[in-house]
C-alpha cells in the first residue's frame, strides 16, 4: 500500500460471487457475475415484480444497456438493447400502446428505438420513425427524462438549448412522438427526473450546468404540470453538490405500507466514464413545505413490496491502525494530523491512534480479522499531505491490491466476505 501504509485483512473469502444485502451510495456496484455495473445517465422501471435498469454504457460505444432484479439490490445484466444506434445517451425507457421503446438523446435530437415483443427486455430493439428536435420552434436540447402520471399520460422532460427546461406531451402514436409542449419554466437547468408524491405535487429535480463536475441539484414543485413551477431549492446542504452527483432519475416505490422515492443519480469521474458510479439515495417529501431532501444512507435498503426504507449498519467494531503490525518505516503517533484507520465494519467516524511518518515502503497489517462468510462493509480514514502523489492500497488474505485514491468520494468496492474499501 502506497501513500503511504499497507492494510493486509485476513477474513473468510469465498470464491464465488455472494448477494448484495444493501445499497452503497457512491459505491462500486457490480452485476450478479461480478462485472461492474455500467447504466449512466440510467432509468429504473418496474413491470410485475420484476426492475429493469437501463443506462449507457461507454465501453458498448454509448449504447443502452439493461439489466434486471427483483429486490433493486442485485442485478443481472441482460444485454445492450440495440447496436442499431451509437453515443445515445441518458436512455429512458417509454411504454405506449402495447409496445416499448427506447428514447436516447443522439446529436442534441430525440432517436427512437422499438422492442419486437410485448417486453422491455430485448436486446434486438431497432431504429423507428425519425430524429426530433422540440416542438413547436424545432429547439435542439442536451439532457433529457421522461415521466409517467397517474392516469398513464407519458411526457418529455428536456433541457433545451434555449437553456430553458421544457416539458412536452409525448403522443401514443406507432412510433411515439413528441408532442405539444405543455411548460417552459425558463430554468438554465439539466439533467431532469420528476415524481409525484400521494399528495399530488409533481416536483422536478435538476441539475445546474456544470458538465460532470457535481453542484447542488434544485427542486421545483407545482400543483398542475403546466404550472406554475415554483422552488429552486436544495435537495442537499448545498455544500456538498448532491454528495457528489447529479440527477438521473427518481423511482417511486408504491408498497403496501408505504410509498418511497428515491433519487437516481450518476456519481460521474471527471469525464462522465465508466468508471463513474451511482449515488442512489431515499428522498424525504413534504407536501406541506414542498420540499424534497435526501436522506443521506451510507447503506440502506428498500423493501419492494411493502415501500419501507431502512438504514443499514453494524455493530462497532474498530481496528485502529497504530494497533496494527507497524511495517518498513511507520512510525506510531496519537492523534496524528496524519490519520490512517481501519474501521471494520462500521462507518462511524473515528479519530484517534494512528500512524504516521509513512512513506511507499510502510504497511499495516491486520491479522485475526473474522467475517461472516459473506460481502461486509469495511471503511478506511486516512489523509495525504500531497493528494496527487498519495496513494492508499489495500489487500486481502494476499488478494490484489486495490487503490483507494482512483475510487471517488464514498465510493469503494466490495470484497468477497471481506468488505467494501471506502475512500
């Protein structure tokens, strides 16, 4: 481990991929094989039981990419739906008149793709009807979602070029088209994803226009999609830019005792690759205040059929790092400006025994660390005098090691019954 010091954790490691119990904001996800999970600019929908997820995938040339679940925890990647189409991003999923299809955003204009089945899932969808731009003045636009209402009524959500958000109809002809604009809200705004609470209030979620660095995402309201829209408020601190992501999309959970929403957003790298992860979060509505907040879970959970949000965490259990077997040059120090902790399993912050002194030849060594024969969560605190040069890598029972420093913010990954690396 380079910065630097060295964690070397044994714990019980299996050799095939084990269930995901609960979601990790900011965290690296992967599919049920154990590939990383590649939807940016994604869309969550629910059909029976069953989710899909369908996003792009950089690697697949910018095309959309599905996967499935049932408990919107583990994924199973299906496949790319189309390779009729290349660099369509954010895709959203659209169902109308017994057929599904694919809206992506292509050269600022709208490329429509159609299933052959009844089902979303296909990996066979082709190009149908003709590239659009915005009624009803031909508006080209960057970012884009769509949005469901109660009565089934499909429309567009757009950042148009004007730098205004614009909603539309989206009419139930074969193929679907956009139709009538039914808002303008005069908004320099992105990335849009809109829900409607038990209340009836719709709230709208964007983002500013800062590219793939994250600022504080804004939430709108109305009583009537055509308005007025009122708000502009925080969905987060504002200091924190939507912990470190941007909006794309909401999903709303009807269970049996309760409905949830929760923000879908993308956790982008500085240049929106697939190393950019997901920052899924539940959101708090007040109808009477009109506002929406996110709760922010390091792990969480949601049931699916009943609704119900539940924060996940674990018994404290601590290792800290000058307890450890100290290595090469490590020296021992309390409370060191320079902290460097292990904190197994828990996520609660710690400050106290710590190396420092450590250069690219030190390391730490944790024995008699027990697992519980499944993934766990471990989380790391450490901080580097040169943030360009300082790096952090940690391995288990002789595993590779990974590099904490090319994780983002929260972000981490999992181990087979080890844990997650949280930097």
């Amino acid at each position: 481990m380079k910065i630097g010091a060295a964690f070397a954790l044994l714990s019980s490691l299996v050799s095939t991929a084990l269930a995901v119990s609960f979601i990790v904001p900011g965290a690296v996800w992967s599919d049920t094989s154990g590939t990383k999970i590649q939807a940016h600019g994604g869309h969550v929908i629910k059909v029976g039981s069953t989710f899909y997820w369908l996003g792009y995938s950089n690697a697949a040339g910018i095309r959309p990419n599905i996967y499935t679940s049932t408990d919107l925890m583990n994924w199973t990647h299906f496949g790319i739906a189309s390779t009729a189409v290349s660099a369509m991003y954010r895709p959203k999923f659209v169902s109308s008149g017994g057929k599904w299809y694919i809206w992506g955003q292509v050269n600022r204009e709208i490329v429509t793709l159609v299933a052959p089945g009844s089902t979303p899932l296909s990996t066979a969808y082709t190009l149908t009807g003709s590239p659009q731009l915005l009624p009803p003045d031909a508006r080209s636009f960057s970012d884009m979602g769509v949005f469901v209402d109660d009565n089934g009524s499909n429309y567009f959500l757009s950042s148009a070029d004007s730098n205004n958000f614009q909603l539309n109809n989206i009419n139930p002809t074969t193929p679907i088209t956009i139709g009538t604009r039914v808002a303008d809200i005069g908004a320099a705004m992105e990335a849009p994803g809109m829900f409607k609470s038990t209340g009836g209030v719709y709230y709208l979620i964007m983002s500013q226009k800062t590219g793939w660095r994250p600022d504080p995402d804004k939430v709108y309201w109305a009583t009537s999609l055509a308005g007025p829209w009122q708000g502009g408020t925080d969905i987060a601190p504002e200091s924190v830019n939507t912990y470190n992501s941007q909006n794309s999309a909401e999903l709303v959970i009807k269970g049996t005792s309760t409905t949830s929403y929760i923000y879908l957003g993308d956790a982008w790298d500085s240049t929106g690759s697939d190393a950019s992860n997901y920052e899924w979060l539940p959101i708090v509505v007040s109808d009477s205040a009109h506002t929406a907040t996110l709760q922010n879970f390091a792990m969480w959970t949601v049931n699916p059929s009943t609704g119900v949000v539940t924060s996940t965490g674990f018994a404290n259990t601590t290792f800290h790092a000058a307890d450890g077997i100290v290595g090469g040059s490590a020296g021992k120090a309390l409370y060191s400006p320079r902290v460097i902790v292990l904190r197994f399993p828990s996520i609660q912050v710690v400050n106290k025994r710590a190396v420092h002194n450590i250069n690219s030849s030190s390391n730490v060594t944790f024995t008699n660390v027990v697992g519980r024969g499944e993934k766990q969560w471990v989380s790391f605190q450490y901080t580097v005098s040169n943030v360009i040069a300082g790096e952090a890598h940690v391995s288990v029972n002789g595993g590779p090691a990974i590099n904490l420093s090319e994780l983002n913010s929260r972000a981490g990954a999992l181990f087979d019954g080890a844990g997650c690396a949280d930097a």
